[in-house]
C-alpha cells in the first residue's frame, strides 16, 4: 500500500507541519485579505419556521408577518419529490415548480408518437392530466423544537461515539413519541438537527402521492441557454411546469393555502421572500476544512465530473439519447456548482471574511478562554486526510468510473469470500455479477473511462503512490488502458468463466490486469475509507462543539446550516453591477429572442416552430428577474411571494456569483435567479393557450 502523509513523515516534521497549518489560526495566509467587514449574514439567511427573526424582518422591511401569512406561507409550499420545491398555486391542487426539477419524470408518461423534448405538453382538461406513477409531494403541516426532549435524554456522555449514539437514539425516541400524540398521527416524521447539535426539531409532513402532469414547455424553453447560460444572468429561460396534486381521485382542495400568482410581479426595490427547501450548506466550516476543500475534496472532484461530462458528450454526438442528455445536464450543473465554489475558495476576499469571523468567534469563545481550542483540535484531524483524497473521491467502483473498474473490485471481493466462509450461493451470486458486468468492457468507450481514472490517480495522487506507478508501469495512461483491455481474459465469456473456477490464490496471483487492479486499488479505497471513517466522530463532536460555540455568540440570530428542509430566505428585488456593466433587475422576451437571434438559433439557444412569430404583447412580457434571496440547491421550484403572499416568481437558479453560497452568503452580488410570474402568465396566455388554467388562477 502506498505510504501516506502521517508515516512517511517523521514525528518532528509532523509536529512542524500541524504547527504551520494551525498558525492559519493566528494571523491570514498571505492571500486573504483583512481589510474585510463581516456580518452575522455571512452564515446566510434560510430562517427556520420554528426560529424566524420576526424583529429583522419588521426592522428592515418594515414588515412583520402575521400568522396567517406565516401559515399560508408554509402550507402553501412544498417539497417536490425528494429533490427540489414547489408550491400550491391555485384551490384545486395546482402546483407549480421548476422544468430542470421535472423532465427526468415526464418521460414516464409520454405516449406513442409524442415528443415532449420537442413539443412539451398541455393537458387542455382534467380529464388528459396524466398520473407519474412514483412522484410524490409534501407539505409541512406539524413543526415543534424537541431540542430540550434531546438533550435531556442524551445527558451527560464519556466519549464521542456514546454522545452520537445517544443523540441517534433520542432522535429515534422522539419520533416514535410523536407518532403516536394527536394532531401528528397519520404524518410522516422527520427529525432534523440544527447548529450541529444547538436545535433540534421534528417535523411532520402530509404526503400527495397522486401527481399529475399538466404542463411542461419545450425543453428549447424550459432549458433555454443550457449550460453556456447556467448560473449567468441576465437569464431568458421559461424553466416552469405545472402538475397538479389529487386526493381520492379528484384534485386537492387547496382553498386555504396556496400563492395566487400576481403577473405584475416585483418591483425593483421592493421587499420579497422566497420558501422552499434549500439541501446543504457548509457556512459552519473551520478554516483547517475551507483548505481541505480547496485544495482536495472540491479540486478532485469538479476535475472528475468535468472530464466524465466530456466523455458522456462525446457519446451523445454520436448516440443521442434523453437518457444521455439528462445525465450530462446533472454533470454540468454540477460541475459548474462545484467549480463555482473552488473558485470561492480561492477568493482572498471571501475567505479573509471567513477568517476574520473565525477569529471574532474564538476571541468570544468561552472554551477558548478555557483552554479548550476546537479550531485548533479540528486542524489536527485533517493534517493526515490530504494523504487519502485522491482515493476515496477516485476509487469508489461506479459507472461513471467505467466497467473495468467495478470489476476489479467485485474480482478482489470475490477472492475475499473464497478465502472466507462464503456459501456456495453467495459465491455463485458474486460470479454471476462479475459475468453479467465483463460484457461492458466492449463497449468503445470503456478504453475512456479506464484511461482517464488512470491520469486521475496520475495527477492527484500522492507522490509516493506506488500502486499508479504499478498500474501504469512506465505507460501513458492511454497506452496502459489500451493494452490492459486487450490483455484481460474478462471480454472473452469462457476464458473467464474457466478464470473465475480457479482457486483463490491462482486468482490472487493471475497476471490478468483486471484482477491485479484489483488487488492494487481495493486495499488502497479500505485504507482511505478506514482514514476517513476512523476520525469521523471525532469530527462530528468537533463540529458540533464550534457550531455551538457560535450559537451561545449568535443564538438563532443566524439561520442554522440548510437541511432539505424548510426555509424562507427574505431579500430585496435588486440589480447588481457585472462584467463592467449594470444588471438589470428585470429580462423580458424580447431578449429570449435577441439570444436566439445572436447565436444563429442553434442549440442550447434554438426556439420550438410556434414560438417563432409572437405577439408583441409577448415580446414586452417580463420573463426572469433577480432578488437577494439566499438560496442553494434544493431551492430550485421555490416560489417567490411578496408581503400580500402573492406568487411573483419562480426560483430557478443562481447568478454565478452565488456559489460560493456554500460556504459563505455575500449580500452584495449574491443573487437568486427567478421566473417572473407575468412570463409564466404570457407563455400560458399567447403560446400555451391554457385558459381553463389562467382563469383557475384568477387570470381570466
């Protein structure tokens, strides 16, 4: 196995080491800056409903919620299936979210001769909504602190793993006590932790588990500007879809709770809140992990989903497929999320902000003044980590690793469960999947996948990684890929058959590339996994100790990191200085079709034939704006509503200013990128031609 940073090094160069990586604690690497103002918004705004700065709001906005504005606003809002928002838009169970949240589920119900991608739907009634068999929605009906119920049944504890334990089976308790008090029967339970352990709460949803389409554009609208525009504004982008919610077979009387959509939407200037279920954040982070993020986890990986993206594109060019084109979405989205935040973290001044407030929270600690530094100890906890980053973000066997690598692994388990006391049936199981995998080792881009782990491994390994020069053995990793695939007896069915009948240490010694592979890289992930694992709760304490160290500063003055649950994010519609120019707050379709027109109408700016001759009316419809709201993934269906609780947008993406969103909140340039509700209007007006829908809504 390959030496690492914790042994190859002396005990006195690690002292040194550790030494000059906490010294970050006590004065800025010399890129950050210090002439920085921090605010207790760096950690964000993605208030809790159970722990809303009701003041904050009446003091900066001049408006204080009601609780029926505080009730429709919650129950109105919803979580899309388990990976975005929405929210209720009209009596009848109308729900509205977002395209990207939708098109990998509509494929489910498009018939013979349709073509959603092309033509999108319209259910002109009811009666042609159509079912998505699997979707669901929830609505958080039932919320309540049970932070005092955890803390009393954790008491005191000795070591790390006895106090996550006992936090896992209070969690547990709770739940099971819930389901059975009145008013929460019936409800699907949720605990949720908040400041690493400051608030704990429990929620209770209602769950629709009929969904039916209604709506959905083109994808030329619904994903206008692919991923050249993604995180860019000014946007041009109609990302909507509308389904509705059904109960009993027929549609959710949702009288008492639901968002009517004003199509004069927001003015600039004007106050503005945004509710939905933002899915994580890491704005609690030391300093000592902000590094380890930039200069390994994040780095490794927007390097690996950037070069996977290229290989899925160069097969799509060649085998077209939505499946594919789906796939490559995710990836970009993601690649772009990620490098957004790597470059965050390169940023002397976003990172001289987290500094700085790292240092005001320690000066203010009371354990610091105790002798007990956190920071320091968590510091120490990532000094051997940097050693095992490539392994456990490269090697984990997945598709997107390719065939030969999944293989390797299930090789080297097998030879693990022949050494063992493995029955005869699970050894026959652990063949027949390596049987049924080796086929995928002749497709043509399997030369590809295996290839380009090999530079990964190449590039961000350590040093002294001896298992890469192994594998590579004085090969480019091209030529080694190449010659590795034409030498294994894996691609030929009955060679391999005859190889798997062999003994374990006929197997274990086989010069075959796939089984030396294995041999060479699973004893590699173990050691990572084991490194990583090992210092886990001790992490885990550790974090929450800081977080609660802020929290006895800040108490719930600052929103807790997301969870994939409910939050409302308060902002200002504003634009922003950009590139040299002014923003503004405000697109319109005129400009969708500027962006058409300026890149010759080839795709991702391409239009469907009936957008193709629109209505002046049309053209001077407001489409996408921008508002300070903090948001983040998850947040995607969001609705925007403003003091009357009306619907004036639809949360779609962020600017690419945003993504640093993970680590820390900028109120200057930070903006959330939405669909005006007069653009939702308009394309249902002029293109879609859905009255029964608009006059539901209370537009016709």
């Amino acid at each position: 196995m390959a030496k690492r940073i914790s042994t190859r090094l002396t005990l006195t160069a690690v002292g040194l080491l550790v030494i000059a990586l906490l010294s970050l604690n006590a004065q800025p690497a010399a890129p950050y800056k210090t002439d920085v103002e921090i605010s207790r918004f760096d950690f964000g705004k993605m208030w809790t409903f159970e722990h809303a700065p009701m003041q904050y709001f009446k003091e900066t906005y001049g408006f204080q919620p009601s609780e029926q504005w505080w009730e429709k606003a919650r129950m109105a809002s919803l979580k899309f299936a388990s990976w975005c928002s929405a929210s209720f838009i009209s009596p009848d169970g109308l729900i509205l979210t977002n395209h990207h949240c939708s098109r990998g589920e509509v494929f489910k119900v498009q018939q013979e001769g349709e073509d959603f991608e092309n033509n999108g739907f319209y259910a002109s009634t009811m009666a042609e909504e159509r079912q998505i068999p699997g979707l669901f929605v929830s609505q958080l009906v039932k919320y309540e602190d049970i932070t005092g119920f955890v803390n009393e049944y954790t008491g005191k504890t000795s070591t790390d793993e006895e106090r996550l334990a006992k936090q896992r089976e209070a969690l547990q308790a709770a739940e099971q006590e819930y389901a059975q008090k009145e008013g929460w029967q019936g409800l699907e339970l949720e605990t949720v932790t908040f400041y690493s352990g400051g608030k704990y709460s429990i929620y209770g949803y209602k769950r629709y588990d009929d969904i039916r389409l209604v709506l959905i554009p083109e994808l030329h609208l619904g994903y206008f500007g692919g991923d050249p525009d993604n995180f860019t504004y000014p946007r041009y982008n109609l990302d909507m879809t509308l389904w509705r919610a059904y109960e009993n077979g027929q549609p959710v009387n949702s009288s008492d709770f639901y968002f009517p959509l004003n199509p004069a939407g927001a003015e600039e200037n004007e106050a503005v809140f945004t509710i939905g279920n933002p899915g994580s954040t890491e704005r609690y982070r030391t300093m000592a992990q902000l590094e380890y993020d930039r200069d390994y986890r994040y780095k490794i990986l927007v390097a690996w989903m950037n070069n996977r993206i290229n290989i899925l594109q160069e097969r799509y060019a060649k085998e077209p497929s939505p499946e594919l084109l789906e796939q490559i979405f995710e990836l970009a989205n993601g690649a772009k999320a990620i490098g957004g935040i790597v470059d965050g973290l390169n940023d002397p001044k976003l990172m001289g902000k987290k500094w700085k407030m790292e240092q005001e929270v320690k000066a203010k600690s009371k354990a610091v003044k105790e002798g007990k530094d956190y920071w320091k100890e968590m510091a120490e906890q990532y000094v051997p980590l940097g050693g095992y980053a490539s392994e456990i973000t490269l090697l984990p066997p997945n598709p997107m690793n390719g065939a030969a690598l999944q293989l390797a692994f299930n090789t080297y388990a097998l030879i693990q469960a022949l050494d063992g006391e493995e029955s005869e049936e699970a050894l026959n199981g652990v063949k027949q999947e390596i049987m049924a995998l080796a086929p995928a080792l002749n497709d043509p881009y399997e030369e590809k996948y295996l290839a380009t782990l090999l530079k990964e491994l190449r590039e961000y390994g350590q040093a002294d990684d001896e298992y890469v020069g192994q594998l590579l053995d004085g090969r480019t990793p091209e030529q080694a890929a190449k010659e590795m695939l034409a030498d294994t007896k894996f691609s030929d069915e009955k060679k391999l058959e005859k190889l798997l009948e062999g003994k374990p240490k006929k197997l274990r010694e086989s010069k075959d590339p796939i089984i030396r592979m294995g041999q060479l890289l699973a004893p590699e992930l173990q050691e990572a996994s084991m490194a990583f694992r090992a210092g886990s709760p001790t992490r885990q304490v550790l974090s929450s100790k800081i977080a609660n160290e802020v929290f006895q500063i800040y108490g719930i003055s600052i929103p807790p990191d997301a969870t994939f649950t409910q939050r409302l994010a308060d902002g200002w519609v504003k634009g922003y200085n950009y590139n040299g120019t002014e923003a503004p707050y405000k697109t319109t379709y005129f400009g969708l079709y500027d962006r058409y027109y300026s890149n010759n109408g080839e795709f991702p700016w391409s239009l469907p034939e009936k957008w193709m001759s629109p209505p002046a009316e049309l053209l001077k419809a407001p489409l996408n704006f921008i508002a300070t709201c903090d948001i983040i993934g998850g947040n995607s269906g969001s609705p925007i509503i403003n003091t009357k609780g009306e619907l004036v947008g639809l949360i779609f993406d962020g600017n690419i200013e945003s993504l640093p969103g993970n680590f820390i909140y900028d109120m200057e340039v930070n903006r959330s990128v939405a669909v005006h509700a007069g653009g939702i209007a308009a394309a249902m007006k002029y293109i879609y031609k859905a009255g029964r829908l608009l006059k539901e809504m209370g537009l016709e």
